[in-house]
C-alpha cells in the first residue's frame, strides 16, 4: 500500500503530494486524514505531512519510495477530519481528491495578513531621564529621537503606526530603541472582524412549552452522548431561531463550537443582529462578497478559537473547528444546500457525515421540509420536533385561490384578476402595503392550455414536457418526444401553447391598472450591483412604494410589517417544469409567500391566481397544510421512484463532438443495463440545454433505493472512461440525488 502525503494545507500546495510507502506494521493505522512522520529531502530530517489519499499502484520506480515512519500522536488536528470528509465526499458525489480538498479547504490563497505592531518602553523613569540628559548634551542631537523618548516618558505603549504616521518619526529610529535594548516591537495579526460591535444586550425570553420541549430533547440526548439529527418543524415565527440560541448556549458551555448555515438570501441583517446580541464576539458570518483575505481570516480564528459560531451559507459547513458540538441548517429544503458544481455535494448530507465523525449533533430546520427529511423523521432516522404555533399568536392571514380559466369564460383577459384587482385597490386606500409574486420558476417552455389548465406530460416519467425547435415535445429525464398538438387533448380548445409573462410586463399591467400607486420592481434586472437588491428592499421597508412586484427573491427571509395582502400571479407556474421536483417547489413557494402577508398587527390576505385550483401543490398551500401536501407528494414519488422513494444517479456526458458524445452514451447505458440489470436506467437523452458553447451533453438517470449500488455504477462508470481511449476526448460528470435538471 502506498499513501499519497501532502505537507502543508494551503490551497496552492493542494496539487503537491508526495508518495510513501504505508510498511505492514502501520496498515491497520494509516487512514486518509492521518497526520504521520515521514523523512524529508536528504532522509534525514524528520516532518509531519497528512495522508490524502492511498493507492496500491506506485507512481515511480517502488524502490525509490520510503516509508512512512509513524503516526503522529498529537492532538487529533481539524484538517484530518476534514481530508477525512473529502474523502467521504468523494464517494458519495464522485469527483477527484483534490477537487474534494478544495471544497473542504476553501481558502483562495494565503494572503498577507496586516500586521498591527505596538511599541512598549522597558526603561524605568529614572534610565529615561538619564538616557534623555545624555541625549540633550551632544551637540547636534536628533530631534527624532528626543521627540520619541519623550514621548515613551509620557505614554509606556504606543503603535506603531501612530509613531510613523501621526509623528512622522522613521521607522529606523524605532528600530535603533530596539537595538538599545529600550523598546520591544510586538507584532499581533489584525484580524479583519466583519462583524459591527455596537450593540444593546438582548432582553431576556421565556421559551414557549413547545421551544422548552424541543430543546430540553436535544440537550439531553446531547448530555447522555446521544448524537442524533433532529428536524425543528415549525412555521416562520414560531420560535425556530431561539431555540438554535438555545442550543447554541448550551454547546458552547460545554467547551464546544457551533455552525449555523442560512441560506444567503435569508442572510439578513436583522437575523444576524439577533444572534450578536447574544453572543457577540463569539460570532462570526461568512458570505460570497467577503474577500479570500477576510475569509482566511474568519478560519483562522475559528481554528484557534476566538470565535466559535461560524454563520454562513453552505460553504460555512467546512469552517475548521476542532470542538465541534452542533451544526444547524435553517430552511433546510432550500435547494442551495446542493452544489451546483463538482463535487455536487448536498450540505444537510454532508452535515450529517462531519457531524458523526467529530461527534456533533444536527438540526434541520424549517417550515416546509423537504419531502427527503421528513420522511426520515417519519422513519425515526431523525428525531421529529414540532412548533405548531406563532409565537406572537397571530392567526395565519385568509388565502383564497382564483381560478384563471373561470376569469377567462367570464370574459377577464387581463392578468389580474377581479378577486385581486379588488381587494388591491382596498389596500392602496387604507394605505397597506401589496407585494405582488410572480413565480418564474421553471418557464421553461412548457406547453398548457388557457381554457382547461391541462399540461402535456411525459407517459412514462409524469412530469411536464418541454418545448423545442420544431414544435417537438421532450421529457429531460427518458427522451420520449412527440408534437406539439394543436388543439388542447384534453377540451379541444385551440388556446393551447407556451406561457410567457416577466415580472416586467405584469409591471407594466399593474401601473395601467392603478396609475396613482408607487410601484417597485425587484428581478435579476433592477438588482444588479452589490446592494440593489438590500436597496429595493430597503425602500419599500420604509414605506416608499405602495406595491413590490418580484420573483422568489421577494418571499425569503424578509419582513415587512405593513404588507397585507400578497398576490401570487401565477401559482402553477412552478408546477409545470419538467422536473419532478415540481410540486414541491410550488408548495414551498406558495407558502413562503403566503407568510408575508399580517406580519404586522393587521391580519393578511393571500390571493393565488391559477390554472388548476385542484392541485394538491396549491390546495395545500391554501390551507397552509404541510401534512396534506406531504402525504400527496410522497405517493407521486412511491409511485413514479423519484427520491426519497428510490436514489437517482445522473450521469452527465460531453463532448465537441456529438458523435463521441453519442457513442459513449449509448455505451455506458449497455454497460449499465449489462453489468447491473437490477438498476432502472433512462435515456440516454439530450440535457435541458442540449448544446453549450460547441459542447454537446447528453443525461443518463439511473435509479435504485440502495445508494450504494449507484456509487458502484459511478465507479464502474468512471473507470470504463477512464481505460478506453476511444472516450479520452469525453467529460463525465455526476450528480446524485439532482437537484436540478442537467
Ligand atoms: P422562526 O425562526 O421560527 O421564524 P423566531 O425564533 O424568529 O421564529 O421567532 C419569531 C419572533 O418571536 C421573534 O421576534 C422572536 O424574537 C420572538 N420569540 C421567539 N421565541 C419567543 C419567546 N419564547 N418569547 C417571546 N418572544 C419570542
Ligand atoms: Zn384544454
Ligand atoms: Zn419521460
């Protein structure tokens, strides 16, 4: 056996790695993540490296190889638990070492850190007037020198920078005091700290018997060494963000750190200013417009242990603490817990993996679970824990869902309907705020009719076909293709044909509708730039529009008081894309948004605009029944083997040539259906997007409930890529449990 070393974790040094031998006494031992004593340059020097990595095949001639010489004993260091993790991570999501290091190790480069040095006098009073008196007799003494001494008289410290800037003393001087032996130059690393520190203590909460229960459960499975993953389900509002504190405290008395990943776009400031309060300093946050220098800087200190809440989106999961006692994830069905890039590692997955091998607990929480963890928490893998009210015991505001199709036979062409133009123009005379949501998610060119609300879906796959050149409908997972049809199958009606709506042109419906109205529009358009969108969000927070049009970005994680009325334009939308997801997502999103309206003192009204009232995405979204929805959805996926009822693996497959790319898809789906016939494989067919920049893709989606198989197939798969020359031109990548469509 062999073992590939690797001496110094910065990420430059990621790619150098050296090999030794693993000698029979140390098999039993030597794991991916040990730090172990290898010989160095010459033999002679002895240093401490990391294995990343083991083989059986030597890279150079066997007998030029040394052996390593033990295994370090120290203090079990944070980077092998975390080279053990990109380890797991390279079996679970398929993707090489080094690539799983740097997810792990995700530092850009070591920067230069800004050294703040201080300058400390060591001569008493009495050496310093001598000293002084000396000075003062010569001649042409310095002026530099007089001013600095007589200074240090005064003032025992001072930094550096004051005597260089402020005096404009040079800094040679400074150093001949040193050489003297009257000052020491001390230099301590400034950490650059994002965090504001100008804050009022939090006042002190009473938890509710629901929060009490669900926290006093984790604690004691924590204080019995019991290491579970709990999922905090619970509405917005209703307590879930104190009961993290709750065990944040409680992990951090007991000499442990804590992670607490929240989706970037519910990173807001308000949220982070509660967990400040009540613990200040000990918090830390990470973000993607943080520099590679402030992000270095966040890890050091969490390795050393001056912070020890780290608070970010997905990448905060791999912070090095040494101590970890809990990580949590807030909303955790969020799909940006996956990676969209390799590895495609999900972070809750991962979570889970860290957490058992540092001996940590898991918290997911959320309002609307993922269908994947609740049915764990319906299986005892994790531990169910309900909040079932609001905290402030506000009633949940009234929905109601207007049938477009009705408007439509009734003679309403526009894309408000009447039910909404009326209860709109209510609020705008008691002046309530509106916020009008268009849901955009999935428009990728779906085919339904107007007069029926029916949608043209794949036989075999039961999800929405798509729209392509030529007037050809095609299902992204099996293939299947067929015509677009003329007249609806369904009524016969010709109103059948693609939907296309932006948040512009209901922009423009809005302002001809109610001229007098301030109206702000919020899309990937008008919030370009760092802060747009904080901006938009900021103006209509203080009052300065009556109406805020947007897409998803306007439901998540913001809270706007005044607002009492949402309109949802087009609530099916979401339901329509080809991705079996789709149901969810329209549920989520649906309640998300119904959430917005009577935060305030005044209870809200919901309007969901839809094609098909009767779907049970939408229904239970009306009635805000989480339960109702889940009990549907989980039938669908039983039914059709989407996950969590069985694992899928997606291969994705690409090349220049759509030829080779062909070729080498047809192979690998013979070679699947050849060598594990036990695995239900679809396609191969063309991606989404069947073609990128001279590049041609083609899926494959492999199924089965034992996700072991599916990194069997995976392996299998990589290696054939790997011997046959015929495919050195071709990409495969893999993605498990997708998330999205390729
Ligand atoms: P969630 O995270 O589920 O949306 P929060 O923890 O943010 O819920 O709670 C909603 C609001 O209720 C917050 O303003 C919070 O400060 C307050 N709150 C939470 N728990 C209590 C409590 N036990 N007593 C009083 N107020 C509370
Ligand atoms: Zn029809
Ligand atoms: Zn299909």
């Amino acid at each position: 056996m062999y073992g590939d070393v690797i001496i110094d974790i910065s990420l430059e040094k990621l790619d150098k790695t050296f090999q030794y031998e693993i000698p029979e006494h140390l098999r039993e031992t030597v794991q991916i993540g040990s730090r172990v004593v290898i010989p160095f340059g010459n033999g002679k020097r002895r240093i401490t490296g990391y294995v990343v990595d083991m083989s059986t095949e030597p890279k150079i001639d066997a007998g030029r190889i040394k052996p390593i010489l033990g295994v370090s004993k120290d203090s079990i260091a944070v980077e092998s638990q975390l080279i053990a993790l990109a380890a797991w991570i390279r079996r679970n999501y398929g993707c090489t070492m080094n690539q799983a290091l740097k997810t792990v190790i995700p530092i850009k480069k070591k920067e230069a850190g800004k050294e703040k040095k201080t300058v400390t006098f060591l001569l008493t009073q009495e050496q310093a007037r001598d000293e002084l008196s000396t000075l003062l007799a010569r001649k042409r003494h310095s002026q530099a020198k007089e001013k600095l001494l007589r200074t240090l008289m005064e003032r025992s410290t001072l930094p550096w920078e004051d005597i260089t800037g402020k005096m404009q003393i040079p800094a040679t001087v400074i150093r001949d005091f040193e050489k003297n032996g009257w000052v020491r130059i001390d230099a301590e690393r400034a950490y650059r700290n994002p965090v504001p520190m100008t804050l009022e203590k939090e006042r002190p909460i009473v938890l509710s018997p629901a929060q009490s229960e669900a926290v006093s459960r984790i604690t004691q499975d924590m204080e019995a060494g019991r290491l579970g993953t709990y999922l905090l389900y619970g509405v917005t509002g209703s307590g879930k963000t104190q009961v993290y504190m709750e065990l944040i405290a409680k992990t951090l008395a007991d000499g442990k750190s804590a992670i607490v990943l929240i989706p970037e776009i519910a990173l807001t400031y308000q949220t982070l200013m509660r967990f400040y309060q009540r613990f200040g300093k000990q918090v830390s946050i990470m973000n993607s417009r943080m520099s590679p220098g402030e992000r270095f800087d966040q890890y050091e200190r969490a390795k050393k242990g001056d912070i020890r809440i780290m608070i970010g989106p997905r990448s905060a999961l791999f912070t090095p603490f040494s101590d970890l006692g809990i990580i949590i994830i807030d909303e955790e069905h969020e799909p940006s817990y996956k990676s969209e890039t390799v590895p495609r590692y999900h972070a809750r997955e991962t979570a889970i993996a860290r957490a058992k091998m540092q001996g940590a607990s898991v918290v997911l929480g959320s309002a609307t679970p993922s269908v994947e963890s609740f049915a764990k928490a319906k299986s005892g893998e994790y531990t169910l824990l309900t909040l079932p009210d609001r905290i402030s015991g506000r009633t949940l505001p009234t929905c109601e869902i207007v049938d477009l199709r009705a408007e439509l036979r009734q003679g309403n062409r526009s894309i408000l309907s009447r039910r909404l133009q009326e209860l709109m123009a209510d609020r705008l005379q008691k002046k309530e705020q509106i916020m009008l949501f268009v849901n955009r998610r999935g428009l990728a060119g779906f085919v339904s009719c107007r007069a029926c609300g029916h949608v043209i879906k794949c036989p075999h796959c039961d999800v929405s076909l798509s729209l392509h050149r030529g007037d050809v409908l095609r299902c992204h997972y099996c293939g299947y293709e067929t015509r677009k049809p003329v007249v609806c199958p369904s009524c016969g009606s010709k109103y059948i044909g693609g939907f296309k709506a932006g948040t512009q042109k209901f922009e423009e419906v809005v302002r001809q509708t109610f001229p007098m109205a301030r109206v702000l529009r919020m899309d990937t358009d008008t919030t370009r730039g760092k802060n747009g969108h904080q901006e938009i969000l900021d103006a209509f927070r203080r009052g300065q529009a009556d109406i805020l049009i947007g897409t998803q970005m306007i439901v998540k994680g913001h809270d706007f008081p005044n607002v009492t009325l949402v309109g949802v334009l087009a609530a099916d939308l979401s339901l329509n894309s080809s991705d079996f997801h789709s149901g969810e997502r329209t549920f989520q999103l649906l309640t998300q948004a119904a959430g917005r309206a009577g935060r305030g003192d005044i209870p809200g009204n919901v309007v969901m605009q839809t094609y098909q009232p009767t779907h049970y995405s939408i229904l239970a979204a009306k009635d805000q029944d989480y339960e109702a929805f889940y009990e549907e959805e989980i039938a669908y996926r039983e039914l059709m083997d989407y996950p969590p009822a069985a694992h899928m693996l997606l291969i994705l497959i690409t090349s220049e040539k759509e030829e080779e790319a062909d070729r080498c898809a047809k192979a690998l789906a013979d070679l699947i259906e050849e060598k594990a016939p036990q695995i239900r494989c679809l396609g191969p067919s063309d991606a989404v997007v069947a073609k990128v920049r001279d590049i041609y893709k083609k899926v494959i989606y492999c199924k089965h409930k034992d996700y072991e198989q599916l990194i069997e197939i995976k392996d299998r798969v990589a290696q054939t890529i790997q011997a046959d020359a015929g495919f050195a031109k071709v990409m495969v990548w893999f993605d498990f449990d997708p998330m999205n469509q390729a």
